[in-house]
C-alpha cells in the first residue's frame, strides 16, 4: 500500500530464514545482495533483524572428467540416468552417501550397485517378519536402534548425510544377520522406526515398507523417534567387539593349523589382577610413558604382589598402549559377555567352546590370556 513497502507480520513469520544453502561462489552474488539490503532496511527502521538469514551451509561442487558438472561443459548426469536401472530412490541414498556435502568430489557412479544391494535388504526384512521365539538380541538391537536414532539425528542436524546413512545401513545388517534371535515385538517396532529414520533417503520405499508393517497414515509425517538414553549402553558396544574379535582370532587360528573343523575350543580368560593392571596404566599412561615411574607407581597398590610378571608385562604395554585402550571391559564385565554368548560363539565356530578363568587352569597358554584377549586352545 502507500505506507508499507511490505506486510510486516508476513515479514517477521517468514524471516530471518533459518538456514541457506548454496554454493560459495554465491557469497558475492545474491547471499551479498540480500544482507545489504536486509542491513539497509534495517538502518531504516524497517526491520527488526540483521542478517536475512540465521545459518548458512555451502554444498561442495561436483566434477565429471575433469571439469565441475555443468550444462556449458555438456557433462550433466541425472538421476533418471541412474533410476531407469535402480530406481530413484538408489540413485537418491548413492547421490546423499557418496561424499560430505560440503566436501568436493569427482563423480563415479560404481557404488550405486551396492546401494541398490542395501535397499534390497532393507526390503527384505519387511518381506519376511520374523516368528522366532529367541530374544537372546532383543537387549543389544534396543541398544543399536535407540544409538542409531540418536546417531541419525544429530548428523542429519549437522548435514553429515552420508555418515547419517553409514549408521542405518549398519542397523540394517545387524537386524538382517540377527533375526532369527529377535522377539517378534522387539522386530517389529524396529522396523517401524527403521522406515521414518530412512523416510529422508528412502521416501518411497520407506512409504512401502511401512505399509507392509502396518503403520498407519504416511510415514513422512510421522513423528521423528526420540533415543531413550537409557536403553544405550556402551557396555553392550563392547560385548560385541569383544565377541567379534574372538571369533576373528579362533578363526585365524584355525587356518593356520590347517583346521576346518574343530571338536572343541577352549578360551581361557585373563585374570582378575591383570584387568586391575590395565586399569591402572589407563589412569597414569597419559601423564607419563616412563616405564620405572610407572613400575614404582604400580609397586604402592595392591599389585605389588604381581612384581616379577608386571616388570616383565609394562615395558611392552608402553610400547604398545593401544592394547591397554582397546581393552574396555572390566573382569567380571568380560565373564559375564562371554558366558552370555556362549551359545552364539558355538553356533558360528561350529563346535563346543569351554570359557576357563586362567587362574583356575594349569594349561600352560592360559598365561597368555591378557585383557579383551582370551588365551585360545583349538583341538
């Protein structure tokens, strides 16, 4: 009108803007513009904000042979190019996953293959629900789901998308390669969070799947999930390591004696005084790497008694203290995650596994049991 160059209340409800995007090379042309003019209408008591805008993200660029995409160099690549083959919402997770954002990158497209793999699995765990009776992964997969939410979430907000998908790619697998050990309860509320953290990746498979478990409405205006910080536990990150890598190990071994199958195996654990050893460097290694000032320091605690095997055990672990970070659970933690998955170490090995404290066994290698690295005997 001929008072007001503009609707104030229309001004004040759409600006500032909460976040711009766009490429640097902007930052002299209109991002420049639109802050003289905000400033300018501001010095004339016409606005009541400084910046037109309250975050500012830049996408990195995106070269082809050589040369930034562009329709000048002829060497534009469209994601009908890629659907016509994996569908649209593959050509969508590989374009998000390939780099960061604000990272440069040249384009290949041979990663879309195992993309297109990833969504097939993803699939697959609504084609098939599970019915098994097995809980034994019920605790871990709360734990996975409710990081993955969190993980999810806070990259998303900082527009880390590909790590964003890294994480529920990695949910996926899990829930894939554990279903069978899953209640049908704990399954199935997984996967309906599962399909409205992916909606942002998998619009349209997400939309399916969440269908095909029952959801109600349109998962894109779902509520997003909320992590319960108490179904996290680290504790359970490191049980699974700890597993993993003892299987790695037992199966290494096997190689190298030339065994395909084994009538048993016996892991032998490390002892109570060696987990309080590593306890004890962790607090001290980072103040001083001086093996006697550690050594004397060791002699005034209740592993004064251990004297002999510890002059003999710190020079090495000083020289490799990766061991003793790498090492996260306590002893009575480390028992408890190997009698725990007991069951689960006899399936993948095949054979019956025996878990001896070392302290209790005469067999000569169950000295070699140190912390987060149980002694293997394989016959």
């Amino acid at each position: 009108d001929d008072k007001h160059a503009f609707d104030p209340k229309a001004v004040s409800h759409w600006m500032p803007v909460d976040q711009y995007i766009g490429g640097i090379e902007h930052a002299v042309g209109h991002l420049i513009y639109s802050r003289f003019w905000t400033k300018a209408l501001r010095d004339l008591g016409m606005l009541k904000f400084d910046e037109p805008f309250l975050r500012l993200f830049n996408q990195g660029t995106v070269y082809k042979d050589g040369h930034k995409i562009s329709k000048s160099f002829g060497n534009i690549v469209t994601q009908t190019e890629l659907s016509k083959n994996y569908g649209i919402d593959a050509a969508r997770v590989f374009a998000l996953s390939v780099a960061n954002p604000e990272s440069d990158m040249e384009w290949n497209d041979k990663g879309i293959e195992g993309v297109s793999r990833f969504i097939h699995k993803f699939i697959g765990l609504f084609d098939e629900p599970s019915s098994s009776k097995d809980t034994s992964r019920d605790a871990y997969l709360e734990h996975k789901l409710n990081q993955t939410i969190q993980h999810v979430t806070s990259e998303m907000d900082t527009f880390n998308l590909n790590t964003a998908i890294q994480h529920l790619m990695d949910l996926v697998n899990h829930v894939h390669k554990h279903r069978d050990s899953l209640s049908k309860k704990t399954y199935t509320d997984t996967l309906k969070k599962l399909c409205t953290l992916s909606s942002p990746f998998l619009p349209h498979v997400a939309e399916e799947c969440g269908e095909k478990i029952g959801g109600k409405g349109l998962v894109s205006l779902a509520s997003w999930p909320k992590a319960d910080q108490k179904r996290i536990d680290p504790t359970i990150d490191h049980t699974e390591a700890l597993i993993e890598q003892t299987l790695s190990d037992v199966r290494e071994i096997m190689q190298l004696v030339k065994r395909e199958k084994c009538s048993r195996i016996t892991l032998f654990l490390a002892d109570a005084w060696k987990h309080d050893l590593y306890i004890h460097l962790r607090e001290h290694i980072g103040k001083t790497k001086n093996v006697g000032q550690l050594i004397k320091m060791l002699m005034h605690t209740e592993l004064k008694k251990h004297g002999q095997d510890i002059a003999k055990i710190v020079p090495k672990l000083v020289s490799e203290p990766g061991k003793i970070l790498s090492a996260k659970l306590r002893h009575a933690e480390e028992a408890s995650a190997f009698s725990g998955n007991k069951a689960a170490l006899e399936k993948e090995l095949g054979c019956p596994v025996e878990i001896i404290p070392a302290e209790k066994s005469a067999e000569p290698k169950a000295r070699n049991a140190w912390p987060g690295k149980p002694a293997i005997l394989v016959v």
